[in-house]
C-alpha cells in the first residue's frame, strides 16, 4: 500500500511491489436532488498495472465511481489521486488526456472514419497528420483489424466486436497509464465478447495500463481481473482477488451476489501449467514404430501414445495405458488455458482425458479428468 498523505508517494524501486496508481479516499457522490448518496465513503486503492473489476447490482455506483476517476463527475467529498497526484480539483480536460476511457457499442463518433476516431485524443494533444495515422494503423493492428481495410471506414459499417476493438484502440492512442472501461463488452454476444475477453488480456500483457474495469457479468471479473471489488447500493462490500472473492465473501451480501456456481467459477483460475501432466509419445500417421519424441514401442504400456500429422500435432490416440479410456476421442487444450478449458473441451468431445498442447499445437503431456479433480483439492488445502 502507498502512502495517502499529501506527499507524493515514494517511487517503489524495479520489481519490488507495485506503488498505487488510482486512490480514492473517502469519496462521496449525492447527486443534486437525491438524499441518498450514489457513492458513499468509498476508499479503492488500484496498483499499477493491474486490471481491478468493480461489480455489483444495477444502480449500485460503479459508473458514478468510474466518471469520477476521469472527473466526467466531481465527487462531492473526498479525494482522488493518480500516480500519487491529488487530481480532485486539476482540470478536467486535462486529466481526461491522460485517462483511456472505453464505453458500450466504443462511444465512436459516427461521422469520424475510423482512423480519425482512433486519432481524437492525439489530434487534441497537437500530434502531426503523419504521427497520428501511423499511430492508428498500429493501433488497429494490436487491436486486430487490418489497417489498409478499417482506417477509412465509419462507426456503422462495423459489428459490434469490431466497433468495441476500435473504442479499446482509441482509449490506447495517447498511451495513457490508466484505462477505465466501463461494460465495455457488455453489448456484444457471448462468443464474440469471449474472443474480445482473451485479445483484451493479450493486449494487456503487452501494455500493461492500469485498469478500472466495470462489468456486471461474474464471470467476466473473475477471468480478467487481478482484484475485484463488489459493491452493493453505494457501498464497496469486498475488495480482494477473484480466489478470495468465490471462497471467502466477506458477507452474506457477497455470498449472495455471488451465487451458486462459484466452485465452478472457480475452475478458470486455476491454469494448467501448475498442474503436473503425464508423460505423452508421439508417433507420426502412416508409421507403426517410433518417430519423433518419443520410443513408443518400448514404452507402450505406461505412457499414452499419440498420433500426430506432419506438423507434429496430435490427431487420435493410438495407445491408452488405461483401458477404460479405449476409444476415446482425442481432444487437445492450450497449455495457456485453465482447467475450466479443459472441462469445457472434455465434455464437449465426451473424453475423459485431454492432450496438452504448447503453442504451435505439440502435444506436452496428458491430463485425465481425475487430474483435474485431484488439482483442485490440492488448491482448496491451500486456500
Ligand atoms: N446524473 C445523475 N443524476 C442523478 N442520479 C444519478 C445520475 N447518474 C446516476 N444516478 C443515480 O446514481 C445511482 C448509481 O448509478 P450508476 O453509477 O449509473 O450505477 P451503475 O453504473 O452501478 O449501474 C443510481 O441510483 C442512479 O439512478
Ligand atoms: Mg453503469
């Protein structure tokens, strides 16, 4: 935790702990009107470079808290500060400068092409024509729409998900340290929103902003956030990683909130790369005998034997140590991915076993649905 004094906060030397990037302190909304407050007390403290997930009910603050980061709102009382800069009273058009904010359907400018929606904020700051078109080509290319077909477009003659990838792209332009986004996915159907979920973490891993992130959607904060903080009606009620949050609510609230299903939740935490996998051979189609990795013969009966094609990706099992598994279909799983993939990718394939693949799609090792379960049980004694 960084100091919340008046002094700017202490740079925290490389690697050794992040200092906060956003702090709210005892901040307060009543909106002109309303006796109730919209935002009560609240205290928030978000680390740089990490994506906090606020959640909670319909009507509960979380866009109040969100406009009042980028001063969109002022708070009645309290104070703000980012990078250890009280911003409570700077100037807002300033501050939104250096604050990416990202909306439902993007917020784009229909009238602007693509490219000059992604070049709004550079234009503001004085950049040249070359610098800004150069940008949101990069831009667009990160975001995975190809330059030379989207730069010149306008707003509506793109889907949802690519309109949202040009509102993260515009957010991003000025390269800003902090991000909010507020549902930005909120809009869009369920596949396209989880293909927009995993470029959103790729893309991160490369920027690495800090991120106020509100969503109404569970499982969404747990998947993307590093914390997440649930409010009810005005209030923070939990601030903690996604872990904590499924198995210790800190209240009936929380528990509430977060329903059945959290054990399942609970799955996309744990990656597969801290499981420990079982050994696998390879054996290319059309040969009997042992080629690439591994001496399949030799070793048949307590190692699972894969087929592969040219490229060295499994295709169907041609030995099983198990018997009972005889048959069964061969189903892979990126060694990125979660047990939560896993689970879906066995059900899906009606498999009781899943080969572990590396990147390029190579068979790693072999996972059995006991695995998964025994992996689990190891975690929850931790927990
Ligand atoms: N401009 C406004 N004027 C008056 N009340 C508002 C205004 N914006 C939001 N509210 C009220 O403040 C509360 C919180 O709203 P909001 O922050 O939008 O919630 P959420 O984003 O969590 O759905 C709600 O009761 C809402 O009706
Ligand atoms: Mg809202």
């Amino acid at each position: 935790m960084s100091e919340t004094t008046d002094q700017p906060v202490v740079e925290t030397p490389h690697g050794a702990g992040k200092p906060d990037m956003i702090v709210l302190e005892g901040v307060e909304k009543i909106y002109p009107g309303s006796t109730q407050p919209a935002v009560s007390e609240l205290d928030l403290a978000i680390p740089q470079g990490e994506i906090v997930m606020l959640i909670g009910p319909s009507g509960c603050g979380k866009t109040t808290t969100l406009k009042m980061i980028n001063r969109l709102i002022e708070p009645t009382s309290g104070r703000i500060l980012l990078d250890g800069k009280d911003v409570t009273h700077v100037n807002g058009d300033q501050l939104r400068r250096e604050i990416g904010y990202v909306i439902q359907q993007g917020g784009l400018f229909p009238h602007f092409s693509i490219a000059d929606n992604i070049g709004v904020v550079p234009k503001m700051l004085g950049w040249d024509k070359q610098r800004i078109r150069e940008r949101a080509d990069e831009l667009l290319h990160l975001v995975g729409l190809e330059p030379s077909t989207f730069r010149d477009r306008y707003p509506r003659q793109l889907s949802g998900g690519q309109q949202q990838r040009v509102g993260v792209a515009r957010a991003l332009a000025a390269d800003p340290p902090v991000m909010l986004m507020d549902e930005p996915f909120g809009a869009i159907d369920p596949i396209t929103r989880e293909r927009l979920q995993e470029e959103f973490l790729d893309i991160q891993r490369t920027v690495g902003k800090t991120i106020a992130f509100v969503t109404h959607d569970l499982q969404e904060a747990v998947k993307l956030g590093d914390k997440i903080a649930v409010f009810a009606t005005g209030r923070l009620e939990q601030y903690a990683d996604p872990d904590t949050v499924l198995t210790r609510p800190a209240n009936d609230f929380v528990s509430d909130f977060v329903g059945g299903g959290a054990a399942v939740r609970r799955l996309s935490l744990v990656e597969l790369a801290h499981l420990e996998l079982h050994p696998v051979e390879t054996d290319e189609a059309g040969t009997s005998g042992a080629t690439g990795q591994g001496t399949a013969a030799g070793s048949r009966n307590g190692v699972a034997v894969a087929e592969v094609d040219g490229s060295g990706r499994p295709v169907s099992w041609r030995h099983l140590p198990d018997r009972d598994a005889a048959g069964t279909p061969l189903v892979t799983v990126p060694i990125s991915g979660s047990v939560y993939d896993a689970v879906d990718v066995m059900l899906d394939g009606c498999a009781s076993l899943v080969a572990v693949v590396d990147e390029e799609g190579r068979a790693q090792g072999v996972l059995h649905w006991n695995d998964l379960v025994g992996g689990l049980r190891t975690r929850q004694g931790h927990a």
